[in-house]
C-alpha cells in the first residue's frame, strides 16, 4: 500500500530536518518547503513564504498529513499559521501536528496560543507539542559569544530550565505524525532534567577543554544584540518576555512526555554536549 505523503514546513530547520531524516528512513513520501527559491529539478520541495503566504495552497495539494511550525523571527505566529491550519482543513488533511513552545497555552490571546486553538476546533486531527527551551541553542542562537567570548551572556538568573534535545522533539514529532494513537492531545516537551546555564556553561567546557563560563546580563543588553543581529524589535522583545518567565522559573518543571511517547529517555546535557562538541571548537 502506498505510504501516506506528509509535509514538513521549516524542514532545513533544527527540527525539521530531523523529522525529514526519520520519516524518510521510514520509507514515507516526504514534501518539504522552504522560503528560498527551488531548483526546477527538485520536485519534493516546494517554495512557501509564510509571511505572506505564497506558495501555502499549492504545497498542501495533495498531502497527507503535515508538521507545521512558525519560523522564528516573527512575533505574531497567529498570522502565519493561521493561513497553513486554514488550508489544511480546506483540504480534509488526516492529520497535522503543530509545534508551538511550552508556556504557551499560558495566556489565551496569545498568538502561539489563538493557533492552538484554531487547529483544536478545525475537526482535522492534531497533535500540539509544546517543547522547552532547546539545548540546541547552545550550538545555534548562542553560540558567537561561546565561540568568541567563551561566555554564555543571557539575563537568565539561576533558574533551573529543563532543557529538551531537538533531536526528541523530532522523534516526538515523527511517531505522531505517522499514528493515530494519540490524536488530538497535547504535549508539553521536557528534558530528563532541569539544569541551570551554569551548568551547561560547565557541560561545554568539560567536552571541549576550554573554560566556557555563563555571565548573566540585563535584558537591554541583549535587545541591543538582536537589534545588531537583524532581529525585528517585536520578535526580540518577545524573546526577552519569555526569557523573564524562564529566570522566574516557569521553564524548570521536568515531566515524562518523551518517555511516554517514544518509549526511552530523552536525551540529556552530558550527551547533547558530547555529540555537538565539534560545534564549539
Ligand atoms: N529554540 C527554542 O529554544 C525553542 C523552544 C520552544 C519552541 N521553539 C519554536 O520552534 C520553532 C523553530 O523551530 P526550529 O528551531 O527547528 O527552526 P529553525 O531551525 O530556526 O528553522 C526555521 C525554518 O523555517 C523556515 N523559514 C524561515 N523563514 C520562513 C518563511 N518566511 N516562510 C516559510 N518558512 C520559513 C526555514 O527554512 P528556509 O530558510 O529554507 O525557508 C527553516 O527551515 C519556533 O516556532 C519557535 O518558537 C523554539
């Protein structure tokens, strides 16, 4: 029987492209989109901009089932995945899973939050995963002052996170995406354990022998490093809101969601250090 054809959107992405490597080992008929122009040639990827979004009508023709994400960088996640949750009832999808972020279902107005929900009253089956922060950070969004400075610079306190490892979130994401088992549930996504930036500092110093150690900074100071990086000021004002909520502590708790899904651990910082030590060298 033909295997199902199932879209990713943001599929060179940390998760994404994990989630592509799994359910293609699996044998399943794989579209994926991007942002950037497409070789004539590639017909398993297909161009999509999802602020404005071109391109969403013609990449669901014909799927299956869908992982949907909001890229980061945009503040308003309601706007661009409201047009992909549109479509995909439009087009009677047997299933999507929409990946938002733990805390998210925190305020009902918000824009992660009014995307949930407009996925739960579609009548389409879902699946929302909502991770924590990602240890991947580390080797992505932090790493120029790791590399450079040999200092985590965040305004994160003490507070402890329970970080997760992308590579789980994918797993997660691919076993939902290819059953029905647990359709219509969401999932907060923790690691096994919930560690300060002290400790992650310590975790990258020990597998790369270099003296890696975290220094809090003010809020201010990151903004204007975002700004300088390119950050629009509502996304970077969003990220420094929901850094206030980690130093407060609301990114500590640890649960079983993983283990329940995949049937082992997650992953944790020890092994996330080792496998990305090449990133820090
Ligand atoms: N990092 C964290 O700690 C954390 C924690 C919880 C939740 N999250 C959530 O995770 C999501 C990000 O996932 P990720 O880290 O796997 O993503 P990522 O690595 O940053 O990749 C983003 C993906 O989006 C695509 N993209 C960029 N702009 C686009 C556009 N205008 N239209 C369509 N696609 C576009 C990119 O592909 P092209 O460049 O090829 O278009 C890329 O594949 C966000 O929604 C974030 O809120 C992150």
């Amino acid at each position: 029987m033909k295997k199902d054809l199932i879209l990713i959107v943001g599929a060179s992405g940390t998760v994404g492209s994990e989630i592509t490597k799994a359910l293609k080992l699996q044998g399943y008929q794989v579209r994926v989109t991007t942002s950037k122009s497409v070789n004539a040639n590639d017909k398993d990827t297909v161009h999509i901009n999802l602020a404005t979004g071109e391109g969403i009508k013609a990449a669901l023709d014909g799927v299956d089932r869908a992982f949907f994400l909001s890229p980061p960088g945009y503040a308003d996640q309601y706007r661009l995945l409201s047009p992909l949750i549109q479509e995909a009832k439009r087009k009677g999808l047997k299933k999507v899973v929409l990946m938002t972020a733990m805390g998210a279902n925190a305020v009902e107005t918000s824009p992660f939050r009014r995307a949930e929900l407009e996925l739960e009253k579609s009548g389409i089956n879902y699946n929302i995963i909502r991770p924590n922060w990602f240890l991947q950070n580390f080797n992505t969004f932090w790493i120029q002052g790791i590399k450079e400075q040999r200092k985590i610079l965040l305004p994160a306190g003490k507070a402890k996170v329970s970080f997760i490892d992308a590579r789980d979130i994918a797993a997660v994401a691919s076993t939902l995406l290819t059953s029905d088992n647990l359709n219509n549930r969401a999932f907060d996504l923790t690691g096994p354990e919930a560690v300060d930036h002290e400790q992650v500092a310590k975790a990258i110093s020990q597998v790369t022998n270099k003296n890696i150690s975290y220094q809090e900074i003010e809020p201010d100071v990151l903004r204007s490093g975002l700004l300088a990086a390119g950050l629009p000021a509502d996304y970077s004002d969003f990220l420094l809101m929901i850094l206030s909520f980690l130093k407060e502590g609301y990114n500590a708790s640890v649960n079983e969601n993983v283990k329940f899904i995949l049937g082992r651990e997650p992953k944790n910082l020890a092994q996330y250090a080792h496998d990305f030590k090449q990133s820090w060298l």
